[in-house]
C-alpha cells in the first residue's frame, strides 16, 4: 500500500492527536486545530482541522463546542488549551477532557520548557508560559524546512493567510509580530500552540497520563436480562 505523506488528511491517525485550542477575545472566535506528527514519516506534523468556533462562547458552553470535535477523536486527543486571558476557564475543560488537558499561557517572553501546577477541584494541570514570538518563529522555521503539511481546504487556507499577514515590528526588547488592522491570527496561533506541543519534551509524560487514567476507568457494568422482566 502507498500512503501519501503530502495529505494528513490520509494519514492513519497521528503520533499522538493533539488539539490546540487558542481561546479568542470577546470580538474573536475561539479556535480548535487538530493535527500531530505522522505515523510513518519521523519529523513531519501534519494537520487536518482548522476549526473556528461560533462566536458568543464562554466557560462550558465553549468547552462543550470543543467536545464535539474532540468526539471525532473518539475522545483520545490531548487538549493543549489557551488560559492566558482566564485560567478559570480550565475547571470546564478539566470536566469536559479530564487529565487530557495541557494549559498554555502566551506571553511576551518564554521557551515554554517549565510549567506552573494548576490547581482544579481535585486534580491539577500542568500549565506552560511560552512567547507569542517564540511560538510563531518556532512554527515559521518548520514551515520553512518543509516538515509541515496542511489539509487542503478554505479554512486550512485562511490560516496560512493569517500566518502571511502577521506584521514583524522590531523593538529594544525584541521582535513582536502583530495582526493589521481588523485581521485575526486565531488559527494561525493554534497552529503554532500544535507544533509547540507535538515537540514538547513532556509530551510523553502528558500521553502517559492521559492512558493511566483511560486504564482507571471502570468497566461498563453488564445488562442482565432480568432488568427486562
């Protein structure tokens, strides 16, 4: 069998699935773009969905809209999640998803190689400071190499074009890339938060976590025939 390695969208599976999700201001729409490395080929990501979610969401609501592409999923996916803007936001999340979530705050500055333990309920998440530049140039450079492939699509389109559109702006303390004027870059930061991910170097330890806690869960109980007399 030949597999094409141009199309993630032919892919079996990815290497683990991830789904970022960068979450928009009140003017923008949250996002959610699924992808990871590929199976068969070491070293090439590739992405399949580039989701804009409906506008208005919020808390539960927005987490809720998430599960439906996680579902796609058979709910197996690692959930990398913007909380810059409200870490409240990870109490819905960790309801909906469980330990498959990983907490990202963008900042101005950060590789995103510590994390912060954030506390939610009884569990806690690991929750990881990383530049807006560091993850747009770290992203950049693998589209440059050629190690990125995108599902052919509007919308895969839409986030390339956001990714072209970004403004450099040189100052004292560093390069900040900037969207014009009435442009967003939601999709194309959550491509960016993928790639970040996908090239983690806990991104085992996050998997095994997720799979420990798929082998807790308890098995369905058995229906007797009795329960239909």
């Amino acid at each position: 069998m030949i597999l094409n390695d141009s199309d993630p969208s032919v892919w079996p599976g990815f290497k683990p699935t991830i789904i970022a999700h960068d979450v928009g201001s009140s003017r923008d729409r949250s996002t959610a773009v699924v992808g990871g490395y590929c199976p068969y080929v070491p070293g090439l990501l590739g992405i399949t969905e580039f989701n804009e979610l409906p506008q208005g969401l919020y808390g539960s609501d927005r987490a809720n809209a998430l599960a439906e592409v996680d579902r796609r999923y058979h709910h197996e996916a690692l959930v990398v999640a913007d909380l810059s803007n409200d870490k409240s936001y990870a109490e819905p999340l960790v309801q909906a998803f469980g330990p498959r979530v990983v907490g990202v705050q963008i900042s101005r500055h950060g590789d995103g190689s510590d994390y912060q333990s954030h506390r939610v309920g009884s569990r806690w998440i690991p929750v990881y400071t990383v530049g807006r530049t560091y993850l747009l140039e770290s992203f950049h450079s693998k589209l440059q190499s050629g190690q990125v492939r995108f599902a052919a699509g509007p919308a895969s389109r839409r986030a390339y074009a956001e990714l072209e559109r970004l403004e450099a702006e040189i100052r004292d303390t560093g390069t900040v890339y900037k969207c014009p004027p009435g442009q967003h870059d939601d999709l194309g930061i959550s491509c960016a938060m993928l790639a970040f991910a996908a090239d983690h170097p806990h991104l085992r330890w996050w998997v095994g976590n997720m799979l420990a806690a798929r082998r807790r869960r308890p098995p369905r109980p058995s229906i007797s025939p009795l329960a239909w007399t």
